[in-house]
C-alpha cells in the first residue's frame, strides 16, 4: 500500500503511522470551569472517543507521516478496494473549518 | 539421453554432479531435471501421500514431482535449480531409497486412504490425538526435511521502482519491454528462468524468418543495452499488492557452485511499478486417465522444451496425445530431430491438423485409458472407435489444452472469467490497477498476435505515462491456429490422478461432492486438491472439471479457488531477510557508551537505546553488590549516570505556553524563566500518557523530556494536537534528544562535584530546586537543571552532544575521587522505589492521574483528557490506587507481577485486590519494596494483604504504605 503525502510525494505504508477515523478532528467543546466532582464529560464526548462507522467503502483516516515530514493527514480510502481517493493535510482541513 | 544438434547447452562445458549419491555428468545450460532426464533417470520422486513413483512433468516452476534437497534445502524443484559443478542432490519422501521405499506400501491401503481419511478417522477417541495420531503422522508426513541447525545461507531484500514492470520475457513480454524501453521509460523486465524467451527458447518457432529463440537473444542485446531497461533473469514476480507494488524472489545464489560469503542466496524484492504489463505465459495441463502419473508421462510442452532447449530426448519411443492443435508441434518436433513417435494420438474426431503426410503413425478420435510399468512408462492402453489395444512405449507427451499463467491478476480479489474457445480462465480486465495482460497469459494463443498484443499495451502505458509511443514494426511469426476440444478426464477403471503432489483422485473429487463439498473451497479442503507447494497450477482446472461435472454446474458457474500469493513457494528466510538476531534494528548508543562499556557494565535494551545495567567493580560477584554500592553512594557522597535518552523535545513560539497548558493536566503558562516543573499528560480517554519535567528557558522557550519509552509517543501527539486540535497557536517543536548529552549528578556532594567543574560556583542560595539556566563549564556553555528522580540534592547538567563523552569522563573521575560512582538503571530503578517515583511500569496505560495521586495537579483549563478524566469509574474508592507495599518480613523478596489479596482469602484471580508493578532490595531501607496498585489503596495504609505469586512461587504478607519510603517530606532534594 503507498499513499502520497502532499509534502513528500508517493511513499510506502510503512513510512505512515495508522490513527483512527477523522471523528478525532471534532474535539468536543470543553468547559475549563466544569469542576471534578460534576465532570466535563459528555454524550459528545462518549461519541467522540468511542463510537465509529465502520463502512464497507469510502471513509477518511487519520495517518501520521512519521517516517517522513511529521504531518498528520486525512486520508479518503475505499475499505473495500483499497483505493486511495485523496490525502489532505489535517493542517489544511483544520484551517479552513476554522476561518 | 542428448540428441546431436539440439539444445542451447554448452557442450564444450561439462559439468559434474550427483543425485542420491550417483555421479552424473551434464552441460553448462543444464537444469538439474534436464542433466537427469539426459542420464536416464527417470523416477525422481515419491509422491506425498501414497509414495507412489513418480517422474519429471514439466519444465517449469510448476513442477510437482521433482522436488529434491540440496544445500540442505528441500523442496527445490529440479526443474528450476540449474546445474553446477559438485551439485549434490537427493530425492525426498522415501526410505530406504528412491526405488525401494517402504511407505509405498501405503498405495496398498489407497482404498482406505480417500478424500476425508484423516477426517473421518483421527476423531477418536480424542485422547489419541497427542499422544498418538499427531506424532504418527507428523512423522509420515512432511515432503523433504528441515535441516536441525539454522539456515545459515544468506538472505536480501531490496527495493525497486520503475515506471513499468514486466513480468514475463516471452514473445509478448519481449515486445512490451521493447516498445517501452525504446521510448525511454523505466523498465523492469522480470522473468523466472535464468535464459530469457519464454516458450521461444522451448519451441522450434520462427519469427521473421529467424529461430524464435534467437529473435529473443537479439531484442535482449537491445533491451541490455538500454541505460533504462533493467533485465532480471531469475526472478519470480510472486505477489501484486496495493499501489502498484509487487513482491519478487531472485534466485541470485543456487546457480553458482561456490557463492563467495557475500553473494545472497536469494534476494526478496519489492517493486513499485507505475504500471505492469502481465505476460506470465500460460502453463500446460494434462488429461486424467488411470495410471497417468508413471514416469515417462509428461507435459507436451515439457517434452518439447527438453528436446529443443537442452537436447535431450523424454524417450526412446514417444508417443504425443492432445485435445488440441498444439500438441501436434511435439510429434513434428521429435520427428524433425530423429526421436522415435510411436504415435500421435489426438482425441478429437477429425482434426483438420491431422491432413496431410505425416512422419509418425496418426491416430485419431483416440483415448489414453491405462498404462503400465513400474518405475517407469512401459506401454499404454488405448481406445479408438474400433476398440482398445496396447501402445508400447517409453513416454508419453500429453497435452490437455493450456491454463493462462493469471494468478497476479487475481491477488487484488478479482475472479478470472471462462472463455470457451480456449477452454480456460482468462483475467478479467482492469482486476489490477494499473495491470495489463498480455500474451497467453491473456489467452492469446498465437505468438504474431502475443507480439503484436505486447506492443500495444507498452503503447497504451506509455500513453498513460504521458510519454511519446514509439513506431515499431511489429514481427511475424509461424505458428498457426490453435483449436481445442475440452477434454479433461478418461472414464474408465482405476485411478485417475489430479493433485501429483498431494495425490488426489478424480474418485476423490467425486466423492467429495457426493458428501456436500460441492462448493470448490470446501472440495479443495476436504480433498486437500491444490494446497501442495504447487498450489493447483497443475491440477486446479481439472479438478474443478470434475466438480463440475459431478454436481451438474458447468466449469464458470463452478469458479475457481482464491488465488493468493506468493505464487512460487519463497523461503521465510527471504521474506524475513535482515531480520534474524539484531539484522537491521537499529542501535542507539548514548554517547557515553564506550566508556561505559570500557567500566565493564553489561548493557540492557531501553527502547533502541543501550544503558548500563550497573558498573561492577573488582571484588563485586553480583549485580545486587554493584547495585548496592552505588545506590548507597548516591545517598550518601554522589552519582554519575547517563540521563540523554530521556525524550528531550524543545518547543518555541509565542503561544508554547499556551499549547503546554493544553497538552499537560497542571499549567505552564505560570512557570517563571529559569525554572523547571514536573508535569503530567493525558490521553483524550483521560488515563495517563505520560510524565516528565519542563523547564521554561526563555518566555517563548520551553524544553520538555519525556519518559525514554515514550519519547516517539510524545513527539507524534504533540504534532497531532497542534496541527488537528489549535492548529491557530503559534508554536514549533523539535525533538532534540540526540543533540543534548544530559547526565543526572546526585547525591549530597552533587553541589561539590558541580561547582569543581563550573567557572563560576554555584553559591548556598543561587540555583534553587527545580531551577534552571545556562552556565559556562571550560570552553563551552551548558544548561543545568536543579531536579532529582533519586529524592537527593541533584541536578542535570546538559551538554552538546559532541561533548558528552568526554564530559561523562571527567564527570565519573570526580565522582570517584570523592566517594562517588557511576550507577546505572538497576541503582536508578531502586533510587526512584525508595522516593514512590513512577515510571512507564506505574503509568501502564490503564491508570489514570488519580490512580497514581497526582489528580491535584489539574488546573482550571481545557486539557488534552480533563473531560474523559472526570467520567464515572475513573474517579473513587473502586480504582486500584498507587501504595507502596513492604514486606512484613524485611528480607522476604516480592516480585513484580504478583497480585495481593485479603488475608485468609484463597489466591484466585476474582479476589485479586490490586498487583504489583515495581520491586526492589533497598539497601537504603534493609528491605525490600514494592509499588503496585490497591483497590482504595490511599484508606489502607497500614493493612496487611497477602501477596502472591504463583510463577515466581511468592506466597508472603505485605504492609500497604505510602509509596514514599523514603524522606516523605522531600528535604534532601530541595536542601
């Protein structure tokens, strides 16, 4: 398997460490005031951390360049062909949700 | 034997060898099966299961019979292993010997031995099975033997790119490569024999007026002379993967007689190709009849490739059979070259191939049924309309029709489809992305049209490539049509086989599908058809003919089994090359290594690093003396130890507090310059990550270390917050633990030792706990940080790394002239024991920072894991909490692993209380310690438990303490 990273080019699977899904770029909102006892803790934040989609197809993940640049990319795939439609960089996606 | 003026040998080259310890004598250009046909050894092998005789059938990778040891290696096919001088070569599956072999008495109880014996039979009673069944059949079975000692040939692997690979140098293949290798684009050329050609070197084809095989070696000298075109004989391409990429074993070492130590036995290559053009060629099938695997009967194709490549006729007397056109050229072949044809028997009724004069005897609308000889082929029995009569004869060259060569098409999941015409599997278009097939591989036949088709695909890639098509004459050949009439089985009386290697029946297909192994996986289970090292290439299609046939669906409705890789068998020791002992894991030596290692101190593994374990003196027998004595020196004088694989990672920019406090549960933005804190990180599910010390050098500075473990962990969560989580914060991070030698000097003289060194003592009052800055040792300036994970007065004291050799030097010089040491991990594992300090053995990755004491430290903000922290049931009295556990009996040792229970309560796993992560012997203490973890540990102190372990043999009770043995109020690190 090889994926190209928009900084590096076409590199080996090896090269990428393997995340999750791209539900971990919604990070819920959380209350710094929300004290111990009373908790941040969410239905948000259980779907956040433990519920996913596991489609037989098209999906995005989360990779990480490790053996290369450092950049952690959001990878659109086919589960079931193993193509690989797009690499972002999670930076890029990151960006432009926020502006 | 060798026939005057054939072949591509070298006769002027002779070369000696042996097989099962007879001497022989072939030529250069030989392969072993060629060299033993030409000595007339025509029983090479034993069969798997019944050790029935059997011969060479084929020419090829897809050999099923000859399968010998040599170099200690089994299961080489013959047919690939190519001649050298001194090959000493044994046949496999038999005892005493190759033709007297007592297991054969196993063919005797074949009525008994079907499809399903093992099945049926070892289920009872199941007590057997260990003790009986098992051991008697792994010593039955097994094809060669593993050598006992390790294979100490050598192994490779390596890398390739190219924007087109070419699998297979046949007729269309050469093409291919030609079109492409002319217009300048990368080119692999891959092909498993070691003389490229394909069937040109086999067959007495021409091509422009040319011998095929000499049309061949002209477009190799041109594609040899191409800077862009790299020819690899030897090498199988075995697998197609995702992206283009595809696994392939050269066969660099075997052909030589004498491999210098540097020359790899085989190399295991994994190539990325932009595009590959397919043209593996097709193998040949044969017909089942009964008794159709004696020696002497064999592949037509084989036959001919052994008279028109190596010379050698397969027999005296030859007799040809086939269903299709092809099978004709070996009859031609063998007459043209002065062989014997005792017949060409051809089983379609009016073949229009059969007009004409021929040289041989032609018999048409004709059935092998039988056969008879021993060890070898003697005579057959055949059936025409006019009735059934013997053939005598010494060989029979068979051809059933031919099966594309498609397996690569088919590792991506995609089925081939039927084509009729050639009565076979062809590969379905596009199966493979960036694949395309050619040649028979594809179902093309004739070899005019397998160039022709190999030069339009090279067009279509280079097309694809955006590169500029090349004009290239496409050549004519001779060969005419090919026309098949299905036939794949002769009813009639006894067995017919299908699997050589595994010895599979068509009786035993049928009978599978008479007991609902009607799907072709489930047949290939029950029968064990297609699961020997050849993997069905010689038996699958006909044995799903059978299925087929037995169930009432035609061949395309039946389909094939999963074709998967590899598609020739490849060693272990070739896929793993580099691996065995340490092979390419990388080392990291500290660079205070060598004088480490020169102080004698055995080295332990920390991640990649090496650290010394202690450093033994004159007169010390064990490490716990070694230990004890530097564990005292650090409590009592001072302690040097290497401190730099510690994760060290700066971090710069005007939000780094900000992104501190974010990452770590406790703030930063508070710290002052010039000094150090403790801090802990979370993961987003709220347990610990990991802990460490920053220290704050300039407002928009900051260096953190890490846990040594965890150091790559830190690095990519760090990114992965910024870059996902606020990407806004204006902030750079690096790791530099390999630019910072940093060594730990502890102890109460640690002030001494520093201020000996610095050019500028440090006074009473000036550097504080937890503080940090710059100072100037002798030509070079350094950082000091005030900190301790042994509870004493210490600091570190970080250098560029080009320094840290010669710094631990003198460091370790001053230690010694004032009662102090070096220590290593043993004595820093107890210093830190003694002072409840965690390590990655506490923060396992199921605890949280309440667990270990340290939820205080969470500050009113957002952090990376605050929500999660806070869910119910990782907070309370039901958490497992951080103690420190002591034996009640000082001297009684504890172990690491053991779990606690109430007293009285039986050491079963349900009334587990908590467990231990760390023990120690504390000289400081004359006890021995542990830290573990207590269900509502922090209420319990003063307990005692009973701990117990059952693989160490522990049994003891231990008091529940604080984890801090040791100065609980902190006092010697901060005076």
């Amino acid at each position: 398997m090889r994926l190209s990273c928009p900084l590096c080019g076409p590199r080996d699977r090896r090269e990428f460490y393997y995340y999750g899904s791209d539900d971990y770029l919604n990070r819920p909102h959380s209350d710094p005031q929300a004290d111990a006892s009373s908790g941040g803790w969410s239905d948000a934040w259980e779907d956040y951390l433990h519920l996913r989609d596991n489609p037989a197809g098209r999906l995005r993940d989360l990779w990480y360049h490790e053996g290369g640049c450092g950049a952690w990319l959001a990878v659109t795939r086919d589960t079931s062909t193993h193509q690989v439609f797009d690499v972002a960089l999670v930076v890029d996606l990151k960006g432009k949700a926020g502006s | 034997m060798r026939v005057v003026n054939k072949g591509q040998i070298d006769r002027s080259r002779p070369i000696g060898f042996s097989f099962d310890g007879r001497n022989h004598v072939g030529f250069a250009g030989d392969t072993l099966a060629s060299a033993l046909l030409a000595n007339g050894q025509r029983l090479v092998g034993r069969s798997f299961k019944y050790h029935r005789p059997r011969g060479l059938w084929s020419a090829g990778s897809e050999e099923p019979n000859a399968l010998v040891t040599a170099r200690q290696i089994p299961n080489q096919r013959a047919t690939m292993l190519e001649l050298y001088d001194g090959l000493a070569a044994e046949s496999q599956n038999r005892w005493p010997s190759l033709r007297w072999d007592v297991l054969s008495i196993n063919d005797a109880f074949a009525p008994f031995l079907g499809a399903g014996f093992y099945y049926k039979t070892f289920m009872w009673p199941r007590a057997f099975w260990e003790g009986l069944y098992e051991p008697l059949i792994r010593r039955a079975a097994g094809l060669g033997k593993l050598p006992r000692s390790h294979d100490t040939g050598r192994y490779e692997k390596a890398y390739a790119f190219c924007d087109l690979l070419v699998v297979g140098a046949g007729p269309a293949g050469l093409m291919a490569a030609l079109v492409a290798g002319r217009a300048g684009a990368n080119v692999i050329v891959a092909d498993e024999d070691a003389r490229m050609g394909g069937r040109l070197n086999a067959e007495t084809i021409q091509i422009d007026g040319q011998p095929g095989d000499q049309w061949a070696a002209g477009i190799l000298a041109e594609l040899a002379s191409l800077p862009n075109v790299r020819l690899m004989p030897r090498t199988t391409v075995t697998g197609a993967y995702d992206g283009g990429t595809y696994g392939a074993l050269e066969r660099v070492g075997h052909h030589v007689a004498a491999p210098g130590a540097d020359l790899p036995l085989e190399c295991f290559w994994r190539i990325v190709a932009r595009r590959c053009i397919l043209a593996a060629g097709a193998i040949e099938r044969g017909i089942a009849f009964a008794n159709n695997d004696r020696p002497g009967i064999m592949a037509a194709s084989a036959v001919r490739a052994y008279l028109n490549r190596w010379g050698v006729a397969a027999g005296r007397s030859v007799a040809v059979w086939g269903n299709n056109d092809d099978a004709w050229r070996t009859a031609q072949d063998l007459a043209a070259a002065g062989v014997r044809v005792a017949a060409m028997l051809d089983s379609r009724a009016d073949p229009a191939r059969a007009k004409g004069p021929h040289d041989f005897p032609v018999f048409t609308g004709t059935q092998v049924v039988g056969s008879r000889g021993r060890h070898g082929l003697e005579g057959l029995q055949i059936r025409d309309p006019k009735g059934t009569r013997m053939l005598a004869c010494d060989c029979l060259a068979v051809s059933g029709g031919w099966n594309p060569t498609l397996h690569l098409s088919c590792h991506m999941n995609d089925r081939p489809v039927w084509r009729e015409d050639i009565a076979g599997f062809v590969p379905k278009p596009g199966a493979v992305p960036g694949m395309s097939v050619v040649g028979a591989a594809n179902g093309t036949m004739d070899t005019t049209a397998c160039l022709a088709e190999g030069a339009r695909a090279a067009q279509d890639c280079l097309k694809d490539l955006g590169m500029a098509g090349v004009d290239v004459d496409l050549p004519q050949a001779d060969d005419g049509r090919f026309d098949i009439s299905p036939l794949w089985v002769v009813a009639g009386q006894g067995r017919a086989w299908l699997d050589f290697q595994n010895d599979v029946t068509v009786k035993d297909v049928q009978q599978a599908a008479r007991e609902n192994f009607a799907s072709v996986e489930h047949m290939k289970r029950y029968t064990t058809q297609g699961m020997a090292p050849d993997q069905g290439k010689n038996s699958n299609m006909a044995a799903l003919a059978v299925l087929a046939d037995a169930t009432g669906r035609g061949i395309p409705e039946t389909g094939t089994t999963t074709y998967r890789p590899p598609f020739v068998p490849v060693a272990i020791a070739a896929m793993g090359a580099g691996g065995r002992g340490k092979g390419f894991a990388p080392e990291r030596f500290m660079t205070s290594h060598l004088p480490t290692v020169e102080r004698g101190a055995p080295m332990i593994e920390a991640g990649l690093w090496y650290r010394p374990s202690y450093f033994p003196r004159p007169g010390e027998t064990t490490w716990q003396q070694s230990c004890d004595r530097e564990v005292r020196a650090v409590r009592t004088a001072v302690g040097v130890a290497d401190v730099s694989t510690l994760g060290k990672i700066d971090i710069q920019g005007p939000d780094a507090a900000a992104f501190l406090d974010f990452v770590y549960i406790n703030r930063f933005s508070t710290l002052k310059p010039g000094r150090v804190r403790y801090g802990l990180m979370l993961r987003e599910d709220g347990h610990v990550l990991d802990d460490g010390t920053t220290a704050r050098l300039a407002p928009d500075h900051f260096v953190m270390t890490t846990t040594t473990a965890a150091a790559g962990l830190v690095m990519r969560h760090l990114e992965f917050v910024h870059q996902a989580l606020c990407p806004q914060f204006d902030v750079r991070f690096i790791s530099v633990t390999e630019q910072w030698a940093q060594f730990a000097i502890a102890g109460p003289k640690s002030r001494d030792l520093l201020n000996s060194l610095l050019e500028t003592p440090l006074s009473e009052s000036a550097f504080g706990f937890m503080h940090c800055g710059e100072v100037r040792l002798p030509g070079l300036t350094a950082r000091l940080f005030r900190i301790s994970f042994s509870g004493e007065h210490a600091y570190e004291l970080a250098v560029p790394a080009r320094y840290g050799e010669a710094l631990f030097r003198d460091l370790c010089a001053r230690a010694e002239t004032m009662g102090g040491c070096a220590y290593g991990m043993e004595a820093l594992n107890v210093l830190r024991i003694e002072k409840g300090f965690i390590t990655h053995a506490e923060i396992h990755g199921r605890v949280t920072a309440f667990d270990i004491g340290l939820q205080g430290l969470m500050a009113q903000k957002d952090c990376i894991g605050r929500a999660a922290a806070q869910r119910p049931g990782l907070l309370g009295a039901e958490r497992e909490q951080m103690v420190g556990l002591m034996p009640v009996d000082p001297l009684q040792a504890i172990s690491a692993g053991a779990f606690v229970f109430a007293q009285g309560a039986s050491a079963q796993r349900d009334n587990a209380q908590g467990y231990v992560t760390s023990v120690c012997w504390s000289v400081t203490l004359s006890s021995h310690l542990g830290l573990g973890f207590l269900r509502d540990g922090r209420a319990r102190y003063g307990q005692e438990l009973r701990l117990v372990d059952h693989l160490c043999g522990v049994d003891t009770v231990v008091r529940v303490v604080d984890p801090v043995f040791f100065d609980k109020e902190g006092t010697r690190a901060r005076g």
